[in-house]
C-alpha cells in the first residue's frame, strides 16, 4: 500500500499557505488540484509550493467543483502509483494529528474508505452543525442503514481502486454534492466506510464558498435523487441486511 495526500484547492491560498508547514511535516507525497482559482491564486500557489519538492500542483482552466478536484487527483495520484488517496481541505480545520490515525486504520482494512467523523467546538457555526444532523437523516433512508456516520467531512482515505469502482458504477455530483453522493453510492456498492472521530476546527478567516440558496438547492435535489435510487435498490439492500444478520 502506498499513500499520497490530495489537496483541493479553489482560493484558498492565504490559509493553505499557513497550513502548508503542517501538511509537508507528515512527510508524505502531497497532490494539490487547484479548480480553477485564476492566476493571482495559482502564482500564489505556486510560490508556496517551490520548497516542497514532494508537492504536485494540477491546475483545472476553470472551475468544475470539488468532487472533480478529488478525481482529478485521485486518477494522478494512480497515474504515479498509488493506492491510496488522503483527501484532507485546503483551509486547516482538519486535525493534521489524525491523519496517523486515518492511515493505521487504512492501513488494517486497506479496501475499506475510511472518514473522519467530526466532532467541534464553540468555533462551529450552529446553522452547519444541525444541517448535518438533517443530512446524516437522510444519508440513512438513502442506505436503509446507519453505516455513513457523517457524509460531509472531506478527511477521507480512499482506496483508488474502491473510488474507481464507485465512479465506474454510478455518476456522481462534483460540486458541493461529491462528499455526500461518493459516500451513499459506496454503500451501494457493497463497499465498506469506517469512521474515525476526529476534531474540525472553523478559523476566523475561513472563507466558505459554501452558496447558501444555490448549493442547498443542489444538496436537495441530491437527497430527491438518492431516495429514488435507493427505492430502485431496496430489495438488494434490504437482502444484503438479513443476509448479514444471518451469519
């Protein structure tokens, strides 16, 4: 098993910049997609980057949404010979200490995706700590189970060949709807998701690209999309639950 980071970035080079140090401490292989930031950012970008040889920069023309960054990286990242993928945000909040944790937990169930489950602080806004709550009510009528702890972290390990497989089978959001739809389509698929409680921290200065009205509308579209294909799939899941409970 062989271990790359992957960075998606899209204007958040001032943070990344700060959080970068912390990133190259881990001492592993890191694969940074810029979507499409512009090129003040990616001359940015790339002056931070210029010390970090272990550090590669993909660049997309135009900006296509995080779930296209992490794909991008992820089909670089086995281009160069990985196995495995860390996806972890560009902004800091993810604990750079558990990314140990993440990868020994890999590193045991190595075709297993494994993802943080955040726990937080005074620092989280109320409005996104509730809004999980409703998403992960969701996340477990999609499944009929209650396997996906959390579907929005972006602190995840995924094993190459899972994801391909996933993105083979199904066609998947690459915006704000990626974290959530890669999740509940692995379930699908009869891929296994691990959890790993892990702390998120909101800095000051973050700035959410999250569009309130916008990517709410295409999270709702989402779960409208998923309940209809998780009905189609519901004599398979329902199979595989007495199956399981028959062992």
């Amino acid at each position: 098993m062989n271990y790359c980071l992957i960075v998606p970035h899209y204007k958040h080079e001032q943070l990344f910049a700060q959080f970068l140090p912390k990133l190259a401490s881990l001492d592993l292989p890191c694969i940074v997609v810029d979507d499409g930031s512009g090129e003040a950012s990616v001359e940015s970008l790339k002056s931070a980057l210029a010390d970090y040889p272990n550090f590669h920069l993909v660049r997309h023309q135009r900006n296509r949404g995080k779930g296209a960054a992490v794909i991008s990286a992820s089909y670089y990242a086995n281009a160069l010979g990985f196995s495995h993928v860390l996806q972890i945000d560009a902004d800091g909040q993810h604990c750079i200490d558990d990314v140990a944790k993440l990868i020994e937990h890999s590193k045991a169930h190595p075709q297993v995706i494994i993802s943080g489950q955040p726990y937080f602080d005074e620092s989280a806004p109320k409005a996104r700590v509730y809004g999980r709550k409703v998403t992960d009510f969701w996340v477990a009528l999609e499944t009929l189970s209650l396997k996906v702890k959390d579907s929005l972290c972006g602190f995840r390990v995924y094993p190459i060949s899972q994801l391909e497989k996933v993105i083979d089978r199904y066609l998947l959001g690459t915006r704000m709807d990626f974290d959530t739809e890669i999740l509940v389509k692995a379930v699908w698929a009869d891929i296994d998701v691990h959890f790993i409680p892990t702390k998120v921290i909101y800095h000051e200065n973050t700035v959410s690209h999250f569009h309130y009205l916008r990517d709410n509308l295409l999270l709702i579209r989402l779960h409208i999309k998923l309940m209809f294909g998780m009905l189609l799939r519901s004599p398979v899941l329902v199979f595989r639950k007495i199956k399981a409970l028959l062992r």
